[in-house]
C-alpha cells in the first residue's frame, strides 16, 4: 500500500451513449457520444458502456415505473442519467478512503457516506440543463448538425464543463440548483456594473442583465 493516508472522492469515468446505435456485432462502439477521459483505449469504453447499458436493462425487470440511478460498490459510486429517448449519461466515481492501521497493517476504509446518490446525479442533470440552454437537446444537434457534429458538440462542451465544475463533489446546493456567486473587489465589480448599466440605457428593449464568469454569477438584475 502507498503512504497515502487518504484520498478523496474523484471522477474515474464519464459518458454518454445511444442505445439505439451499434446493434451489430463488432459495431458497439457506435453507440458512443462522448468519452471522458478520452485517452481509455475503444475496449475499455465500449466494455463500460455495454455494462452500464446492460445493468439498465436489467434494472427494468425489476423497476418498471422508473429508470436505474445508481450501482454500489465498496470502491466506487456509479450514477445514471437518461434525459433523452435511448440516450444515457453515465458517470463513476471513485469513493474517498482513509488509511487505519489495524493488526495485520494499514487498512483503507471507504467513505462511502461522503458520496450521495441525490447529488451525483443532480450534477448529471445540471450538467445537461446547461448543455440545453445552449443547444435546446442532443436530439436538436444531431438532427440539425448530423451524428458527428453531435459528437464534436459534446466534446467542445461535456470538456469545458468538467474543467469547471466538481462532478464528484457537492452538496445539498447542487440538488437545489443553487446559483454561485463570484467575489469581486470593488473596482472590478463597479466596471461590470458601469457596463452592464451603460448597455441597458443604450438599448432600451433589454429590460434584464446578468454576467457570469466561469460558471459564476458576477453581477444580475431582474
């Protein structure tokens, strides 16, 4: 074992995948929107997302009235997301642990309470809501710039997401879709609101603003 004495919880894997593509043998990996990371091998990812698909079959015999949410194990949390027909997001995270020293030598402890279900998969879907406030849905990207210009949607946006927000942690917030708000010095903060201010008088018809940086509220009036 390492001389870590602990570890927190981290995001392993990510994707989004059409069930309804790659029916035939050999041509799995069609059914693969997005990746992360992307440097798995293709039999990894296609390993991962035949599982995933097949535990939400699975899950169905059993749950008719809903869909699968997530899958426990001692080491990892793993959450589902279907916000369109066929079309699933599936994410893995790597539970934080502790080091203990017991009889026989350090033991790592799994803190399996420190990662919730409600909060894995708020991210899930907060992740999408905003992917649809800039596209309107996957089904509108596919249908308007074809199967690659999904993909190529996904990768440019799924990407810039991940480099910004914590998938793996959160709190009672992500589940209420709180709003974050950005601290500013004051010079800083009186620019944008000089700005914004300005851009209102200017035009007339704009009767609400708002400025966000980073994923974070900087400034909004409504």
């Amino acid at each position: 074992m390492s001389g870590e004495n602990s570890s927190e919880p981290k995001l392993l894997h990510f994707f989004i995948f059409n069930t309804s593509y790659g029916q035939k043998e050999d041509q799995e990996h069609e059914k693969i929107l997005f990746y992360h990371p992307s440097a798995t091998d293709i039999d990894t990812q296609v390993r991962h997302v035949g599982l995933a698909e097949a535990i939400t079959r699975f899950s169905r015999t059993f749950k008719k009235d809903g869909d699968c949410e997530a899958v426990h194990t001692q080491k990892t949390r793993q959450v589902f997301y279907q916000p369109e027909p066929d079309i699933w997001m599936v994410m893995t995270v790597g539970i934080g642990w502790i080091s203990k020293m017991r009889d026989s030598g350090p033991v790592r402890e799994y803190q399996s309470e420190g990662v919730q279900d409600v909060v894995l998969r708020a991210r899930l879907i907060g992740l999408y809501q905003s992917f649809t406030l800039q596209h309107a849905s996957f089904a509108h990207v596919h249908t308007s710039s074809g199967l690659q210009g999904l993909k190529s949607t996904l990768n440019s946006f799924v990407n810039s997401y991940l480099s910004s927000v914590d998938m793996s942690n959160g709190d009672i917030m992500a589940v209420w879709s709180g709003v974050s708000f950005l601290p500013l010095d004051r010079q800083t903060f009186l620019r944008i609101h000089c700005c914004l201010s300005l851009l209102q008088a200017t035009f007339s018809n704009i009767c609400h603003t708002a400025f966000f940086y980073n994923h974070h509220v900087v400034w909004c009036v409504y």
